[in-house]
C-alpha cells in the first residue's frame, strides 16, 4: 500500500471539518497531520476534535515546522493565491476550495506557481465526484442523450452568506460564492467554453438582513452561451430559506437528463389529508454532497501518491472565475459580456 | 349518434352525486331522468343538484312510472338484490354498486334475473376504468412483466365508515366495503382465481370512536393463495386518517409493476428545511379516480346503447362476494378458508 | 339550466379537435354548431368527426348563415386578427388561440373590435384552468410561499412545427408558437409585467431537418426582469425528441413551489436492472392538459352563457406577444431589450 | 483515541469484502487482522484485495496465533453456531452476520457463550443503521405516525441463492436468508413479538433454474399478529430479476410512513416518448445499503472499544430465527403458527 499523505488544513472553518472528517473517517491514505488558522479559537476548537496537536496561527509557521506534504486551504478567497502560491513554493501539493481566486491573475499566478514548483492543483469542485453527477457525465460521454443543446444548474442555499461573502469587493459576491459550482458543472457537461455571458439580479432580502453593501444581490440569473452554440442557465439564491438545492437539467439532441432532486431522504410521511405528504429535503451542502466530498479527498490523496495530476484542476477554477467577472460586469452594465473582454488568454 | 340512455339514480348518496356528475357533465349519451331514495330530503338535495323532477321514494313507483331505460343502483349493500332483481324484471338494464350483494345467493340471484330477463349488468368497480390500471392491465397482458407472481393491492380511506357498513351482520364489514375493489383488481390482474385465503384483522380505533360492534376491525390483512399458484396481498386500513390511498404492485416472472402512488398532485411546496417537501395527497375516492367514475359509466351507457355485455360483470361482482365470505371466516376461525368451503359452483 | 351556447370551429386542425372534443363530451352547454376550414379535406374529415353538418370554407361563408353565437379560433397567427375582429363585428363571442397575434397592431384591433360590438374574448391560455397551475397559483395567492423572487417556466415539444411556425416573417418563430404558455404563466404567477427581455438561442437540429429558413433556431433560453424586481427564465426546446414537458419553478421569500413533473402516469415498470425503472412520460400536450382544455372551454361557455369576461383575455394575450417581439429582437441584436422600446402603451 | 481493535474475518465471500471495504476504507478504529476460510482459493482472493498476511483455513488455526479481539462471521448459517460459540469461549467478540442460525437451541448456545465468556454479540442487522431506516425509527418513536397498526417489509433479490440457501434443510430457505432483516425490521418498528404467522410460498421458477429441491420455493408472503395486536406482513421474491428492492411501509393510529423507494439514484433519462422515463434501480444490496454497512461495523468497533452491548444482539437474532422457524411450518402444515408452538421461552 502507498504511504500516507501527511496533510495539513490551512483554514479550520466549516469546509476545514468537511475535509478533516473525509480524511479521518475515510481515506486511510490521507494522515491529518496540522492545521493553520488565524484565529486561536478556531485553530483550537478544530484542532480538538480531531486531535490534532500541530496548531499554527500562519502557513508560514506551518512551513517551517515543514512535515506535511499537502494543504487542503479553505480559507476566504481573497487569501487563496497568496496561500497557494506560498504552499507550492514550499513543494506542498494543493488542494484549493472554490472560487479559486479573485482575479485571472491570481489565478494565472497559482497555475504558475504549481507548475513550476512541480506540485499538484485539484480545485474543490466536488461534484464533480458525486455518484449522480458522475454517472450523468458518463451518460453524456457515452451519448445517451446525445450532444448537449442546453444545461440549467441552480444552487440555492439556505442561509446568508458572511459579509465577505456576499460583498463584491471582497468576494465577488454570490455568483462566485453560491454558484462556483455550478460555472464548472455546466462547462464540464456541455464540454464547451463560455463565449459570452448576460446576468439578471435582484435584491429582495437585503433589507430585512439589514445589509446595505453596495451591488448586493440575493437572486441571480445567468444566461451562458457556449462556443459549441449550446445554452446554459445557472441561478442562484441565497438565502433561500427553504434548504439546499442544487440540481441540474440537461436537454440534448436525443433526449433529456435530469440530476438530483429537491428531496433528501427516500422518507415519505404524511398524517394530515390537508396538509399532505412530507419528505426530507436536504439541509446543507455537507448532506447533499456527502459522497462527493469523500470521493474528492480520495482522488487527491490518491492522486499525490501517484504522483499524478488530478481530474479538476487550475484551469477548470480559472474559467469558473472567468465566468463571475464577466457575469457580474454584465450585470453592472446590463448588457451581455464576451469572454474575451475578460480573459486574454482563454487557455483550456 | 345512438340515442340517449335514460337514466334513474337509485340512491340518493355520496356515490350517486358522482356518478350524476358524470352522466350530466361528461356523458352525452346518457340522460339523467329520475331518482329514487327513501328518504326525502336527501332525494329532494340530489335532485336539486341536477334539476331531476322525476322523483320517487320507491324504485317500484318509479318503474310504475317507467319512463327510463337503465338504473344506477348506489344504495347500502343489503338491499342490492331485491333493488336489482325488480329493475332486471321490469327490464331495466342495470349499472351496479359494489359490493354486489351480501351472499352468494343473491349474487345469483341478481345475475340470474338479468340473463332472464335479457338487461346488461355492470359493476362498479371503477378501477378497471382507470387510465393508470388499465395501462397496466394492458403491459401485464403484453407479457411485458412475464406471469404475475404476488401482486399487492391496498385500499386505505380516511374516514370511519357508516354503521351499517361496518357491522358483519348489515354488510360483511371492511373486507367488502373498504376492500371490494382490491379483490376484483386482484383477481383480474392476476387473471385467476382465488383457491384460499387468510385474513388477519386488528382494532385500534373502535374505542376511541365508541364503536362497540361485534367483530367490529379497522385493519385488515388478506392473504390470498390463487388457483394458478400466484400469491395476493390486500391490505384495508379505515379510518386510516391521513387521505385515500389506492395502490398496486405486481411482480412477474420477469420483472415489478407499481401502478398509483400516494401523491394526489405534481405540486411541491418547501418553505421549511426542518418540516421538509410537502407534496398534496389524494383526499378522497372521488378525486383519486376521476377519470375512472367518468369512463366506468360512459361504458355502461355504450354498451347499453350497443346491446353488448360491459366488460365487467355480475361473475365479478360473485368472486369479490365470495372472496369476502371466505375472509371472514378466515378471521373469525383463524385459519386458512378454502374457497371450494364456500362455493359450490365456481363458475367464472 | 341556461341555454346552449351554439359554438362555430373556426380552423379544424388539431387544436379544433382538442376543443370539439371539450364541447361534445364534456360540456353540456357548449353546442357545437358550425365549421369553417379553408381546406376542404380538413373540413370534412373533423366534421365527419363530430357529425357536423354545417360546413363552410371561409368565416364570412359562416356568418351569412348565421347561426352560432361564438367561435373558436385555432388557425394559424396570422390569420386571427382577421377572423377575430370579423367575429366580433357580427357579434360572436371569441375564444382565440394563443398566440393572440403577431404586432401589438394586430392584438389592439382585436381587443377594440371585442370592446366596441360588446363581445367576451378568451385566450386560448389553459395552463390558467390546469388543476395544478391553479392549485399553484391559489398557494401564491395564499402567500404560502411569499413574494415570488424568481420563476421558471419550460415548454419542450416533440416533433418540429410546421414551416410557418418555424419562420419569423410568418409566425414570430418558437418564441410564440411553443413558449406562448410560458410568457403568460411567468407574468401571471409573478404577478407583475416585463421590464426588460434577453435571449438566447440556438440551432441545433435545423440542418439535419433540412430547415433553410433565416434565423430558425430550435433551443430559446429567455431571462426576464420584472417591473416588480422578480426574474423570470423560460426555455423552449422544439424538437426535443422526447415527449411533451411543461414544469414551471419558482422561488418565493418563503420558499419553493413546484409545478408538474417529467412524469405522464403513476405507473413504474422494472425488467432489468442494467436499464432501471420505466415510467410514462407525457408524449403530447392535449394529454398533458387534458383537464385544462376542458376547463377552459367549460369557462368560456360559462362565461357566454353569463354574460362576464373570461378571466384570462386580450391584454393577456397582448402582453406575451410584446414579450416575444422583446424577446426576438433581442436575440436579432444581442442585447437586452425593454417593454418600452416595444409597447407605447403597457396597459394593464 | 481509543486504540485499534483488532478484527478477524471468518468467511471470506461476498459479505467478507463488504465489512472489510468498510473496515479498511471507512472505520480508522477497526483493524483488518486475519481472515479465515475453509477454501484456499477464497482465502487467498479476498486476503489478496486487502494485503491481508494472517490466514487461515480454520478459526481453530486462527484462535491458536491469537493476535486479534474480534471476529466478523459471514460464513453459511449452519456454520455460525459453532464458529460464535468457539469465537466466545476464546474471548473474542462476535459480530455475526444473518440468520443468526438454524434453531434456537443454537441461538440459545451462542447467546449462553456470549454472555459466559463475556463478549460483545451484534447481528448483522444493518438496516438498523441506514439512515432512512432510523430516521424512521426515530419518527414513530417520537409519535410522529401514531402507535404502529399495519408494517409491511420486502426484500426482493436479483438472483438465484446458492444451493444451501434454498434448501429447508440446510438454511430454512428463503424465509431465513432472504426475509431475515424483514423479520426483525417489522419487530423493531412495530415495537412488539410476533404472536402468530401465516406463510404462503410460490414456486414459479424453480424448474427452469432446475431446482429439484423439496420445498422450494422464490416467492414467500408472510402475515404476523403481534402481540400488541399490530399486524404484519412480509414478502420475499428471490430471484426476482429486476434489481434488488427493500422497502417498508407502515401505517399508524395517526398517519402512515413510507421507507425506501425502487429508485436507485436521483438521476433520470428520456429520449424515446414511446419508451418513457429511465432511472437507475438498485442493483445490489451493498450499494442499497452502502451507508448501512459501513456504520454497522463502525457501531461495532465503538462498542468493542467502550465495552458496551451493540444496540441490535442475540435476542434479535433469535426472535428473527423464530419467526423463521414458524414461518416454516406454517406453510408446511397450511395454517397459522402461534410462536409459543416454537419457543418455550419468549425472551426478549
């Protein structure tokens, strides 16, 4: 059996314990091995519950103590190419959370930085290796439903994002935070690149949150087409009050392909003629993607100890970030936006 | 076009209400003419529903006035023969309610007077009319699940049925008021014929409704060994509380069959991630088998208009009868009844 | 009970059917009366159908004999106006086929002619009368779900349109012939009209059809910004090869709802596990809205018959043509367009 | 962190991989030590996919080298007696897979040196662990449908058993190797013992698999009174073709509660109107209950590491064994079989 890949968790929020609970529960090959945060308390709370006695307040602490051999960064966009760029320097394979960065030249610089450090990029974009969206994906390969004429995917989350989150200056807002995901689905499924791209936008709970940042948007519907002369639409909502949603429709030459569905649970109960049937949605995107985090971690570890590049990486992260800026231009200019506005160089 | 069939409603309840629902709104053909109850008021409400002038308190003074061609018979199960009987003589065609009768000799009876005196007799068993189960019927009759080997059929209402329908003494109780159609669907999509049965019956909710009949039961469980060597399920559950609940599942030798489901409509409402999806259910029978109610009596008054035999008879009528006799039994001697202990002629 | 509405077909094609078949079987009131077909074969062959005696090959052929008191248009676009305000000036009540017309022009002399000669107008929009579009619409109303933020609306058929319907110089293209239902749901169930249209389009399959025609496309993707804030997509895809699919999403401040399913009957078919499950799907849109039709009719004669206007009528009708012609000019020029570049006037 | 408990496989077939897949890949505290299995050939397959040094072709041979704390037995049921009974006089703990045995004479050994030698004993009851299962579980517990009046539990598998599997008297057929968790399902959820049984079988395809065996059997529908006067019912179809199917429904005082559905995942496909809708069923029982197996074992691990009885033991074994055992003679003897016929002692 290969040796174990001895990681450390740059960031110990939310995303930080998905990952952690993936590696200590079920991946034998992935070791946790330290965990970095800038704040103490999160540092520690983390650090408790998996036993992990490595704590550092900074990568650069982490680095010099150096027995790791990957970092899995969860941290705030805004601090991702800094990270990675420092982690790659230091010879450590990357795994990076989405969105990837800010800007194309963030992006630009840590695809840079990992290849010329020789060390291996996998962006987590793990529906990629959920079981539904992967069966999809060999359908559409194989040509069940033949060439792909339209994709919708949609992400609506339950709850408002942190003020970072959902502010364009620090983030660019929710097109990048709720739906990063969905940018990658629908350009991995209609096997295209975006060619131009046009985005609505509406604000309806802003004032009842009481967030008054410029830009803010709650609601936002993107209008994509490929440069295969295929559509797409993404929406996202958030907050959408009602659970985790994130489904995907397809309709191709030869017929249709639907992924996912808003129930969770095969649990139907119902006790009142007036009221109706009732069943689990799903709750939070831990829940829903269950499987597809494990298999992402999996796929890194196994990837690093084969020494081989992993299935999503920069590029596939850098056209998501594309996809953002040029949608959130369209919508502060109403008016579609061209890719190549946006990216000079549209490397696939 | 063939003329009108000249319709008396004998019965003024629930069943006839549907069942002049469909003649006035949905079937040409069919003339509604007169009606009959014993009971004034409910005569006079259900003939000011349908502008019906022509109304008697007695079937016999109705066919003293004679001007109809067929009947609808929807009054309780114990006065089925003699209603039926009079209306054969008197040459009336007869479209009738389940269940047909109480014994095997007044099935006999009934389907004796309505050869002799040349009327047609129809059933009600409105499922065979049903868009759902007579596309099953069709795929189980192309062979595409192979020869059915279990099939399951239950029927749960909602609410607590009428005295007399659930006193052994007045109606045979549950099995035939509750369970009538499951034992012709059964039967006809099994395509044999019952050789024993075994029935479990429980009563959860006879003291909180105060019922202090004998025997009284409120769930049933029938357990059916079919000439052909085929098993049978039947489940009956009333009051069941939470709507009306119709459903089928057959497996062949080649492969399962589902025909309904719980939801009443392709609505999906969540506002809540902790309550989860609410779907409605169906309410009630009528809703559940609209298009069954329309069709059954749009046959009926095309095969009166045709003078040709409806596709489901007073032979089935005579099975679902025997199947009940025998369950009971069954229950209240603990112990499988051979139908060959309750009929001498097994005629099919 | 009130009299007979006398009701003249005007067209005798498919949708003459769906309707003729309404009236015979399904609503007393509602005489079907007269037909007028250009084509003699079409006219004779559906009136075979419904044994129609009164023939005539054009309208005013119909009004000279002059004895109906409404009609019913299902001709192609660009006749309606024509027959429409024909109709009106001789005092027939209209029930006209979606879509309205093909210019604002057009709708306006139909909806004044309707005014001036005092008679009652229905569109032809019977996702209004669809148990589960009104089920939705009721829950809207209800607030269940809030205020709607966002609303999809999809409407894929099967087979390829006919040539004039396919064209934009002759019928405004899919925009109008397959997503006509769509524009009125989204503005009905978002309750408020378009600000501004962007759409894309696609073709896919026109070669292979061997379609010649300037700017045919196959696959419309729709966004739509409210006056009211909300967004709205709509998506048409003709011919998507397989089966007939209308699903409408939307997302309140409350929740989500949603309407219809890929689904055509409860009934789940398993043989071989290396396939899965089989269920119908709906494969053509009188089957889908098969109560829907109905109803609508059942409205109009009604609403005859009353002397009231049909709750869904000319302005309706107005208002999802001035979004096709936003919408087509859109895509002609790649930009968003507003309702005010279209409509002087936006009644309401 | 507790330390690792040391495990050997007894049995090295299909159910051997599976708790060794979770083992190895989803349980950090469980340590894959040894495996047993009297065929060389099995042996070295299975050791082989888990880099597995220690094997042995008896657990005699095993106890001797003595380096673990626990055994896992899947091997044929007439085995398990005496492999448990060996395993606890050595001071191992005991996971044992279903039935639990042949009679309850050896339940009773097994249960008697369990409790003498002080080791741990869990059933491979792993329904008790999927989570649909015990988010139903926690459902009815919370009162949520009601005091339990009706449960109904299937099992259907894909594929013919082998040999012993299907011969009464060497694994008391399919009742005991297909039903078993169906048995202790409507137990566990109904929350009361069997009172009496009535079984029907069927045997449809025994010829053409050339099964020659008395009693056989591939299509077994059982009814249970229990105590508390709830009813149940089973069904059991094996080889039923068309994938692999577990599900349960159960109707309460106050509503009903479905678990489970035909689908094997939220993915569906059209592209053929005629033929309809395609979604994947589950094919197998490892990937039905992928989640169930994994933390069945991880409830094992915990408990050998805490020192505190699993939550599904010998009592459960044996109660499943009983019903099997009347089940048996029920349909031998065509007639209900009270469960005091069986055991003298009705512990629980």
């Amino acid at each position: 059996m290969s040796s174990s890949v001895r990681i450390c968790l740059v960031g110990a929020g939310r995303a930080a314990k998905v990952h952690a609970n993936s590696l200590v529960h079920h991946i034998p090959g992935g070791e946790l091995s330290a965990i970095v945060d800038s704040s103490r308390e999160a540092l520690n709370a983390t650090a408790e519950l998996y036993g992990l006695e490595k704590r550092y307040l900074s990568l650069e602490d982490a680095l010099v103590a150096n027995d790791f051999d990957a970092v899995v960064i969860t941290t705030p966009t805004f601090t991702h190419a800094d990270l990675a760029v420092r982690a790659a320097k230091a010879g450590k394979h990357i795994f990076l959370e989405k969105p990837m960065a800010l800007s194309l030249e963030e992006c630009d610089a840590i695809i840079a930085a990992a290849h010329d450090n020789g060390v291996l990029l996998q962006l987590g974009f793990m529906r990629r290796f959920d079981p539904e969206f992967t069966a999809a994906a060999e359908r559409i390969e194989a040509g069940d439903i033949g060439q792909p004429m339209m994709i919708k995917s949609l992400t609506h989350g339950p709850g408002l994002p942190p003020p970072w989150a959902r502010d364009l200056t620090t983030s660019n807002g929710m097109l990048a935070e709720v739906n990063s995901h969905d940018w990658d689905t629908v350009r991995w499924l209609m096997g295209s690149d975006y060619e131009r791209i046009y985005v609505e936008v509406a604000n309806f709970k802003g004032d009842a949150h009481g967030v008054k940042t410029e830009n803010f948007y709650d609601n936002a519907l993107t209008s994509i087409r490929f440069k295969n002369g295929g559509l797409g639409s993404i929406s996202g909502v958030c907050p959408c009050n009602y659970g985790y949603d994130a489904r995907v429709e397809i309709v191709g030459e030869k017929g249709i392909l639907q992924i996912g569905e808003l129930k969770g649970q095969a649990l139907v109960i119902c006790t009142d003629r007036d009221q109706g049937l009732i069943t689990p949605i799903y709750r939070t995107w831990p829940q829903r993607f269950e499987w597809g985090y494990i298999r992402e971690m999996k796929h890194f570890v196994e990837c690093v100890q084969a020494g081989i590049q992993p299935k999503v990486g920069g590029i596939d992260g850098r056209w998501a970030v594309a996809g953002v800026l040029a949608g959130t231009r369209s919508f502060l200019e109403a008016r579609p936006v061209y890719l190549n506005e946006i990216m000079k160089d549209e490397r696939n």
